[in-house]
C-alpha cells in the first residue's frame, strides 16, 4: 500500500494545482468529461497492467480500438443488428485476440513486444481495408440508444463508464489480490522458471493475463467507439496502447514484472488524464500534448522511485 499512498499523494497535488492554475477544472462538466475518460481508460489500463505483472506487454491495444470501431459501426448501423448481439460479437472478437496472443507467447514462446507489434500493424490495417479507409459512424445511435447510455450516460450524475470501471476494479483487485491466480501472475512475473517449478501452470496463466487483457480492450472499445461517435480507422485509437502501458507504469507496475496493483493502476489512468485535462485548460498547443505528458510522467515515475521509495534504496545502498 506505500507505492499506492505515494502515488495518491502525487495524484491529489496534481490536482490542486490544476484547480489553481484554471478554476475551469472544478466545473461540473468538465468533472464529468473527465471521470469519463478516466472510466475509459482505466478500464484498458488495468488490462494491460496485468499484463505487465507477468512481464509481458501489449502494444495493439490502439489497433484493436480501431477494428472494433469499425465492426461495431458496420454491425449497429448498417447490418442493424441488435445491439446486444453487436456487442457480444465484438467481445468474443476481442476474448479470441486475447487468447490468440496468449497462445503465441506462452505455448510457442515468442517474446510479447513481436507478437503484439505485429498485431498493432495488422488489425489497424485489417481495419482501413474493412472499412474503404473512410470515417465510420452510428449516427443518432437509433435502436441502440441503450447501448450508447453506456458510454455517454450518467447515473445520479456520475458518468456511466466511471461506474463500470469501479465496478470492473473491484473485480480485478479480488481477482489479482485475493485469488490463487493473482498470486500465480505475480509469480511468474518474478520469476517464471521458479513458478514453473513450483508447480505453477505458466503457460495457462499466462494465456489467461493476455485473454482479460483482450477482454476489458474490447470493453473499453465499445465505450470508446461511442463516445467518440466516429471512428477514422487511421488514428482512432492512435498511442492508446501507450495510455495503457503508462498508467500502469505510473501506478507502480515494474516493466520488469511481479509488481503492481490495481488501485494504483487506475489512480495512474486518472494521473494521465487529469494531465490531459490540464493542457486542454491551459491552452499549450496541442503539437506539445504528448511532450508535457512524457515530462510529467517521468516526474511521477522518479518521484516514486527516488522519494517514495528513498528508504528502502538507501536500505539496499547499505548492503
């Protein structure tokens, strides 16, 4: 819990500053807009956080965002299909992509980073082909307006997808914390020679990290498809897979795998987007988006490392 106060620590001073610098931020819909692109984001981001544990990544979770966009437009609007079958379609797509780089990378021991980049090429290409290149939409959402409640609705006037996400949270913190399979994927990230020797099933956890990964993508695909209402196969969902990757980083997961949390995963996700936020507000030109970004994520991850974690350095310096 040290890593996770740390960075909570860090999130609300963000926080305050921003509120300082452009009282905007306290607004009502600004709040809402951002708790809902936290509910987005986080819900990928515990995915590819777990992924993470088990020292593995996924660098096509952008690519995918772009298929799904464009097979949800194609089933909702110009198939009319009924949008709970549309959407177990997309799901069970996204559980297969999962399961398909799982088996890759833990049966026939190909290193994640290729499999994954080869993903981010192929299904944002599958995705150009699929749909002529061209924007795809859903209109006014007609016969499906339920289904965009989801992802642009509130309740009690907290945003949909930020209640999906705690409820997804709660889950996943049971799942990897509470669980015998929790305990196997930090293992494994540890050290997967000394699990497998342990008598821990690697291959078969590991395919089941790459599956709830591929699972809560497609999740957060729909989510995104919707509220963005136009998905330009070209750059929908464009570095998304690095959102993922540095909100888990953020929240204290270690590239090197066996470290992380998912309270901490989802404080790194709102960390990002508060930062996101912050340039919209302030009015930096957005060609110095993704620079601020990177500056104030490296901040965060030295102030963990070198004044969160100071005691234990020194501790190790000493031996």
């Amino acid at each position: 819990m040290k890593k996770e106060k740390g960075i909570l620590i860090i999130f609300v001073i963000l926080c305050i500053c921003v509120a300082i610098g452009n009282p905007n931020f306290l607004g009502a819909a600004n709040l809402q807009n951002t708790t809902r692109l936290i509910g987005i984001f986080g819900i990928f981001s515990i995915g590819s956080g777990i992924v993470i544990i088990t020292r593995g990544i996924d660098l096509s979770t952008g690519s995918v965002f772009a298929l799904i966009g464009v097979l949800l437009s194609l089933l909702l609007v110009k198939a009319q299909i009924a949008w709970p079958v549309a959407v177990l379609c997309i799901v069970i797509l996204s559980l297969l992509i999962g399961t398909f780089h799982g088996t890759l990378i833990a049966r026939f021991k190909i290193q994640a980073f290729v499999i994954t980049l080869c993903g981010l090429l192929f299904y944002r290409g599958l995705a150009r082909f699929i749909s002529n290149d061209i924007t795809m939409g859903f209109g006014y959402a007609e016969n499906f307006e339920g289904l965009q409640y989801l992802a642009t609705g509130n309740l009690l006037g907290v945003p949909v997808p930020f209640i999906l996400l705690i409820v997804i949270g709660v889950i996943a913190w049971l799942f990897l914390h509470r669980s015998v399979y929790g305990r196997y994927l930090f293992a494994i990230g540890r050290n997967e020679d000394a699990a497998y020797y342990s008598g821990i099933n690697v291959n078969r956890v590991t395919m089941l990290a790459y599956m709830i990964c591929g699972f809560l993508t497609g999740i957060a695909g729909i989510l995104l498809a919707l509220y963005t209402n136009a998905i330009a196969p070209s750059s929908h969902g464009s570095f998304y897979e690095l959102y993922g990757i540095a909100a888990a980083v953020l929240g204290g997961c270690s590239l090197r795998g066996g470290e992380g949390s998912i309270v901490g995963i989802i404080i790194g996700a709102a960390m990002l987007q508060v930062i996101q936020n912050l340039v919209n507000l302030l009015g930096i030109p957005s060609s110095l988006n993704f620079a601020v970004m990177g500056v104030v994520i490296l901040i965060g991850v030295l102030a963990d490392k070198f004044i969160i974690n100071r005691p234990s350095l020194v501790k190790k310096a000493a031996q």
